[in-house]
C-alpha cells in the first residue's frame, strides 16, 4: 500500500514536467505570435486623412553622426549633405608645435557608420572627398549653423580634394600640406579653436552617395605625425569626434518631381491620397489626423476600452528598394509641439514590441506601429492635433521610402480590437 502512495505523486510530478516547459517564454514566440490576435473584442479599422510636410527647420548642431554627399532621383530630386566640424586639442593647457618641428604627414581618419546605396561587403567604392577650411569658426558660444537650411562660408583653404576607395569600417584621408601652417599653432585651446576655424567635409558633385560618419569613435580623428632634431615618428593627435562641435547643411532641389510645390512655397503640403513622401535630410515628414474618426467613435462607444491597436504603413511600389530601417512617431499637442508617441516605451523595452515598433517588415513590405495608448488617449481627450512620422535617424542617413496614400487599397490605416465597458 505504502508503495502505490510513493508512484501515484511521482506519476502526477512527471505529467506536470512537460506542461511546465510549455510555458517558458522565448524568442521564437514574438516571431510567430502576432500581437493583433491575442485579444478578444471588436476588429475595426480607421481611415484617415494624411499629408506630405517639408521638414527643413531641423536643427542639426551637436549630433554625434554626420552625413556628407549627393543623392539623385527621379521621385525626391537631389539632395546635398556637407558636415561641418571643429578640429580642437585634447588639452586644456592648449598646444605647442613650435617652428622646430617639422611636419611629416596629416591623415584624417572618418570611422564610416553607413554607405548610401548600400554595396556588398568589401566592394571598393571610389569616393572624390573635398575638406575645406572654413571661414570662421563653427562655434563658440552658440553654433553659427544650427538648422539643415543654415550653411557656412570656406576661407578658400582646401585641405583635401581626391579620390580615396572605401573598403569597409573607415577612410583615411592624407591633407594636403596647405593644412600644415594651420595646425602649427602655439596657443591656448580656446584660441587653437578661434584661428584654425573647422572644416567642411562634402563630396565632389558628380558623385551620387551619401556617406555617413560616427563622430562619436575615438577612431574618428585628425593626426599630425612630425619628427624633431632629437626625435623621429612623434604625433600630435587632434580632436574632430566626441565633444569637437559639428553641424550640417542639406540642400534639396524638387524640380520637376510631385514635391515641387512645397519645396518652392506654393503649397505648405501635399495631400496623401495617393501617395506619402518620406524623406530624412531636412527633406519631408508625414502627417496624419484620424479626428473625423473620433468625432463619430466616442458618441457610438463612449465607454471602449482598446487593447491593441497598430498603425500600418504599406511601402508603395516605386519606393526605393533600399528601405529606411525605421519609422517613427510623434503625437502634435495643441500648442504645435511634438513628442514620441506613448507607446514609444519600445525604445526600453524591444522584446515586447519587436517588429511592431516601427521597423521595416520584409515579408509583408510594411511598416508596423503599435499604438494603443497613444490611440486611447485619442479618443479620451477627443482631439487629434495630429501624428507626424519621420525617419529615424534622419539627419544621418539618406535611407527614402514612398508609403501607399490613406486612400489606396492597401493604404495607412490603424487596426484595432477593442470592448465596450459599460461598468
């Protein structure tokens, strides 16, 4: 008897072994559980009204990436990214090359973040770089170049104008020697600053890429390398990454394509029916307002509780084939201002929200948005100023798409699940 008490929980303890492995989370369970049918309630979808803005008061001073180059095609025209940058000493007693040392060399090296177009994996990509002095400094107390419409003057100084070929992680760049009685100074920081200017960094217009660089790599730098009569191969490393000052101008032209007349000020907006214009660089970003939708929702369901909601973003057709990574969204209060919209916790927490948190999905040739707060506080405060998206990252990187309009077919929606709470 004693026997048959020791089996039967031994039985029970092995039936319950599997069960309980059936429950442990992983990975592979966000990339086949769709979120929009975990939830029981009403399916609905809202239609909206949308718009193509110009979005070219972007400040730009201060950021840790930078962008140079040129970009061309027939829907968004062509674009013109120049960096500026501050070269500075990382003492803070200053700098003393005097007249007896005698410069060998000076190589700039850029850490590169990202090529636009993208090309396969060490495939060498000529590149005709040109640095400029500029003709006064990019900052002292505030950044003379602040927005992407703002740009500066060169001195005429031409540090370096060539063709390099970029293989893989960064550039290396030898200046001229116009730039040798530039950095042979003896002086404080402050004044180094003050006479060496900074540098403007573009490519030649015949090329048609974008070049993106991580200012914020200690490998991003500017070095002299001299010898003394009492010293061969010194060096006297000089700081353009990390807190040196930066900033960039980007220059469009939309003749002759669908975003012409915002760019010359005819119209403050294209409508996006048809179609919605995507693009980074001080170029365009998106506005959609779902208030008609609101208006007749909260009188029908004043009491909807909503648990999921996703805003779609289908990539139309004649998009480019190399799309952004990512889209963002902000909410517009009433007083014009914008911030990430509630969900926007996916910036902490990407294991709930990966593939719904604004990245590009392959599969489906979308991008998807979780937005269920964001769309209840919608419909609890019963106005829509609006919600405006952009590319991430979009002062650093020459990624473009064109999403379906809100009247397509398969256009911008939101879908979402919500109950009645009659409580």
């Amino acid at each position: 008897m004693s026997l048959k008490k020791l089996f039967f929980p031994l039985g029970v303890l092995l039936m319950l072994v599997p069960a309980a492995c059936t429950e442990k989370e992983s990975d592979l369970g966000v990339d086949l559980q769709d979120p929009f049918t975990l939830y029981n309630g009403v399916r609905d979808t809202i239609y909206m009204s949308g718009c193509t803005i110009f979005d070219d008061s972007l400040w730009t001073a201060g950021y840790p990436f930078g962008i140079f180059g040129n970009y061309r095609d027939e829907v968004f025209g062509s674009v013109t990214a120049v960096t500026y940058s501050q070269i500075t000493v990382a003492s803070t007693t200053g700098i003393n090359l005097t007249d007896d040392v005698t410069i060998d060399s000076v190589v700039m090296t850029l850490l590169v973040d990202t090529l636009y177009p993208v090309v396969p994996d060490s495939t060498p990509v000529p590149l005709h770089i040109i640095i400029n002095q500029l003709a006064e400094p990019l900052k002292d107390s505030v950044y003379r170049v602040q927005y992407a419409s703002q740009s500066m003057e060169e001195s005429g100084v031409c540090f370096f104008d060539d063709v390099v070929t970029y293989y893989a992680d960064s550039l290396r760049l030898r200046m001229r020697e116009d730039i040798y009685p530039v950095l042979r100074q003896n002086c404080t920081s402050e004044e180094f600053a003050e006479r060496v200017k900074g540098f403007s960094l573009r490519l030649a217009d015949n090329e048609n890429k974008m070049v993106s660089v991580d200012f914020s790599a200690t490998d991003t730098r500017l070095t002299l390398y001299y010898h003394t009569e009492n010293a061969d191969s010194l060096r006297y490393v000089f700081v353009i990454s990390g807190d040196a000052g930066r900033s960039m101008h980007f220059e469009h032209d939309y003749t002759g394509t669908p975003l012409a007349a915002i760019a010359n000020g005819t119209a403050d907006s294209i409508a996006g029916e048809s179609l919605l214009y995507l693009e980074p660089l001080g170029g365009t970003r998106l506005r959609l307002n779902m208030q008609p939708f609101i208006d007749s929702f909260r009188v029908q369901h004043p009491w909807a509780v909503i648990h999921y909601a996703e805003l779609l973003l289908p990539v139309n057709d004649i998009a480019d084939t190399q799309p952004p990574v990512r889209i963002m969204a902000n909410k517009v209060f009433a007083d014009g201002v914008s911030g990430l919209v509630t969900d926007a916790d996916f910036v902490n927490n990407s294991y709930a929200y990966a593939g719904f948190d604004g990245y590009y999905d392959k599969k489906k040739h979308c991008y998807r948005l979780r937005i269920t707060r964001h769309l209840q506080e919608l419909l609890r405060s019963g106005k829509d100023y609006g919600t405006e998206l952009y590319i991430d990252a979009r002062r650093t990187t020459a990624f473009r798409t064109v999403l379906n309009g809100t009247a397509a077919a398969n256009g911008v929606r939101v879908d979402f699940v919500y109950t009645e709470n009659n409580n």
